[in-house]
C-alpha cells in the first residue's frame, strides 16, 4: 500500500480527549460533549436525542441515507453501598473480568467532580493456601478512597455515582496507543472523521456520524438512533480481538494483527452489497484490509442496525484491539486512520438509486 495518510493535529487531539472523559453506558453526557463540539465544524446539522445519542449529518436532504455508528460508552462501576467503615461497594456496568480490577485505580465521577478511589486486597503475605487459589468476584472487591467512615465517605460519593478505571492514554511503539475505552472510542472516532473527511471528497448521500449510548448494557442506543435516522445503510464501528498476542486460538478468533488494517466482517448480520462496496473501496484507494467472520448475530451495533424498522443493509468494519475491557486496550493508530478513510471513500462512492436488496 502506498501511504501517504497521517492524522490531523485537531483530529488527533480529539481522540486523545474522548479517551481521557469518562462515559460509563447511561453516564455518556461528558464524552458527548465533546463530539458535539467537534461535529459542529463540519456537519450540517448536529443534535442530541432524548436517549443521549449524538446524531450529526452532512448533506442531509439527500435521499439515499448512510449511518456510521460507534459507541460513546465504555464499561464500568456503579456505587451501590457504602459500608460503615466507609468502603463502597459497586455492581459492574458492562462486562468485567473482576481479575482486570484487583490493584488499579480508580475516579468515581461525582455531582461535585472525580474522587480518585483504589481497588485491592488484602495482600498476598496474608492469603492462605486456598484462598491464593480463588477466583475472586467483582462483589467481593471494595473501593477505598481514604474515607474515616461511612459518614465521610457518602458526603464524597452518591448511590448511583458511576465509577471509572483512572483514564489515561500513552503512545507507545510502531504506532500503537494504549488506554480504557478503546472500546469503543476508536470507533467512535472513526465516524465522526469519516464523515468529516466524506464531505471534502464531495457526497451523493446524506452521510450521519452517530455516537451511540448504552452500547455495553445491550446495544440500546443504536436501537433508537437507527429508528429516528432510518438509513438505508447503516455501517457499525467497533473493536475486535486482535489476536496476535499469546494464548488466542486463531483457528476460531481468526489472524486479526494490530496495523494489519480495519477488518471488514462477513457473516448473516452483514448485508453482501455493503461488504462488496466496502472492499471495493478499500482496493480501488489502496487501503489495506483484513477479513473477519461472525457467524450470528454480533455483540456490537451492527446487530441493531439491520434489524431497525424494516430491516437496514447493514455492514462492520472492525478495529484491532489488543486485551479488551482491560485498562490496557492496546490499538494502532494506522488503523483507525485507514478506517477512517476506507469508510470516507465508501459513502463517497454510494449514489441515489443504490440498490442493497439481497436478490
């Protein structure tokens, strides 16, 4: 591939800012904010619906529609008890390896701004023999913000305060990034630019870039956004598995490399047209690709999407992730970049009339 690609500094920056908000599912206003601000340069109309998801549109009296959805929400805790000694306890918001959250930091996100807060236990000089042996729960683990007792702690936190791991983002070598939320503000990312850079190559389409709610708790937002929108297409962006790290069995999670490119999935949730239309952009402008297949219905938005209203032709394009719903999601930012571009090119190529019809 010859590439001449590269991030824009106000790009870039914004992706740096989404990763450092937080937005637990239901918990999203923060990080949309954001996306709002950013949108609000490049889009012909952006508003926010009653569910929280952020619906941009360039060109939007055309009469073929096109949807890019990522997700806004990230997993994590939610306050539900505070203990006399004032430790807090939690239930989880998405799904959690409890193992991910022994020894990290943590910001509980309060009316009156974050509370750091810690999750441990007891050290490993005082665990006997079975209990080192233990899987430990997510509701065994407490928080500890230093608190004296119950009383100090509940004038700092609130029942229903969402809970975070510490945000962070650090690049790091060929390209990589690490931090929370990858999952999916990678994708979400690649909406917003990709529609962005869709408008400078000029559009048939009205091309929407929404960043959805409530991913994590059920795929809620793209439910309600597709509805409102009702795309002819409707494309979802998220993270896969990259599996080309140890103890991953490629012969069910398939070769997925981080700077391998975006993956394009195959499968009954994705419509054949828009996988078509979709690799032919990718060919015809030189984007690397790679190839993933679900054979169901997937856990992202693109499972929402086409069951929309009277069905929608709907299609995934996947970004590399490495040690998913940890506080370490490693992605390259080649991929994101070239993502964003293979999905510029694709609603660039779409015209009225169109047809995705499965014949």
């Amino acid at each position: 591939m010859t590439d001449n690609r590269h991030m824009e500094p106000s790009a870039k920056k914004f992706f740096q800012a989404i990763l450092e908000t937080p937005s637990p599912s239901g918990y999203e206003e923060p990080v949309q904010r954001l996306v709002r601000d950013y949108a609000e340069k490049f889009a012909d109309d952006v508003r926010t619906d009653l569910h929280g998801n952020v619906i941009a549109c360039v060109n939007p009296d055309a009469e073929l529609r096109v949807m890019f959805a990522g997700h806004a929400d990230q997993i994590g805790l939610l306050v539900t008890y505070i203990s006399e000694e004032g430790f807090i306890y939690t239930n989880t918001i998405g799904g959690w390896d409890p193992q991910q959250l022994i020894g990290q930091r943590m910001t509980i996100h309060t009316d009156n701004g974050p509370i750091p807060a810690v999750i441990a236990r007891k050290a490993i000089h005082l665990l006997d023999e079975s209990e080192r042996k233990q899987v430990v729960k997510s509701k065994e683990l407490w928080l500890d913000i230093g608190a004296k007792n119950q009383a100090e702690a509940a004038e700092a936190v609130q029942i229903g305060d969402p809970v975070t791991l510490e945000l962070g983002y650090q690049e790091m070598r060929n390209g990589f990034a690490n931090s929370p939320g990858m999952d999916d503000k990678t994708g979400l990312w690649v909406c917003f630019e990709a529609v962005r850079r869709a408008k400078k190559l000029g559009l048939n389409v009205a091309a929407y870039a929404v960043a959805t709610v409530q991913e994590e708790i059920g795929l809620r937002g793209a439910r309600t956004a597709a509805h409102s929108v009702d795309p002819h297409v409707g494309v979802a962006v998220d993270v896969t598995h990259a599996t080309d790290c140890p103890t991953i069995d490629k012969t069910q999670e398939g070769d997925i490399k981080l700077g391998g490119g975006p993956v394009i999935y195959r499968g009954p949730n994705m419509n054949h047209a828009v996988v078509k239309r979709l690799k032919q952009a990718a060919e015809k402008n030189e984007i690397d690709v790679q190839w993933g297949a679900e054979g169901r219905g997937t856990g992202t938005d693109a499972n929402a999407i086409q069951l929309s209203r009277g069905g929608v032709a709907a299609g995934l394009v996947s970004i590399p992730n490495r040690y998913m719903h940890s506080a370490v999601e490693m992605i390259s930012l080649e991929d994101i970049d070239h993502a964003a571009d293979l999905l510029a090119y694709f609603a660039a190529s779409l015209s009225v009339g169109d047809d995705f019809t499965p014949l």
